[in-house]
C-alpha cells in the first residue's frame, strides 16, 4: 500500500481555555484519550511532554505539531485544535502557536508518521495555507485543507488510492 492511500482519522476541536504549553497539550491529551479510549488521557498526556522536552514541535507559522507513537494498534489520528489564546511553543520563527495539528499511530506501522510529519512542515513555507487551516470552522474544512496537503480521511481519499 502506497503512502497516498493511508486513511486517517481526522479531528477537529477549538481550545478556548489553555494559556500554556504545558496546558495545551495536556488538554490535547484529554481530547485524544476520548478518541482512543483503551490509552488513558494522562499517558498520552506525558508522551506530548517528554516529545517536547527532544524539542519543540514548533513548526513555524504558529502551528506546532505534537506526535506520539502509541504502543496499542489504532487507526492514525490528526487532531486539530485552534488555540484561543496563543501560546509560547519556542519556535525557530518567534509566532506563538495558536494551531495544533497533532498525529497519532501505532509502532506497528510507521507509514502514518512518515506521511503526515512532512507534510505538516509545508505549513511553516506556506503561511497562505496556515491561514486557510487557521481559520478554518468545520471538521470538514479542515479535512480538504489537510488533503491539500495529502493527508486524507476516508472522505476525501482519491478513488484510486483506496
């Protein structure tokens, strides 16, 4: 299976309290512990932190991508959280990051990290297209800006791929 037909599962929520990173992403952590309810929030939670004390996730553009490998078979996830109140993610760029776009897999199959983290990195060239995922409203605008991209849910994987 090529890399352009792996399918992810694509979540979009606003964050309208965190005021930190830490914050951030603890309460990314909560919202993919309801998505992936056999890995408790906290453990996801403490994956975030220890990736970003590697490095921040920062990517540019204020977007930071946070990403874990999960050691229980699941589906890929994207999540994406708009951050009411911009944070400090110490990017290389200086923006403080108001956009999440997370991703999560399992260790048994890389094809999903390998896929969607460069991917990602073209927002921090295309401020243009972090705008558009900036002020995107619905799941489903985020979910045609991410195949823009080449990061497709089952809507809006090209027939062919699948």
């Amino acid at each position: 299976m090529a890399l352009a037909s792996v399918s992810f599962e694509i979540d979009f929520t606003i964050d309208n309290m965190s005021r930190s990173r830490k914050a951030a992403l603890s309460s990314l952590g909560q919202r993919i512990g309801l998505l992936r309810t056999p890995i408790s929030a906290q453990d996801i939670t403490g994956c975030f932190l220890a990736r970003e004390k590697l490095g921040s996730t920062a990517i540019g553009s204020g977007v930071a991508a946070p990403h874990t490998i999960l050691t229980q078979t699941c589906p890929p996830l994207v999540q994406v959280t708009h951050l009411k109140y911009p944070v400090d993610f110490e990017a290389n760029d200086a923006e403080p990051v108001d956009v999440l776009l997370s991703v999560v897999g399992n260790r048994h199959d890389l094809r999903w990290l390998h896929l969607a983290l460069p991917r990602f990195a073209k927002l921090a060239y295309d401020p243009e297209l972090a705008a558009r995922l900036r002020a995107a409203k619905t799941a489903s605008e985020v979910e045609d800006i991410l195949a823009s991209l080449g990061i497709y849910s089952d809507r809006t994987l090209p027939k062919e791929a699948a």
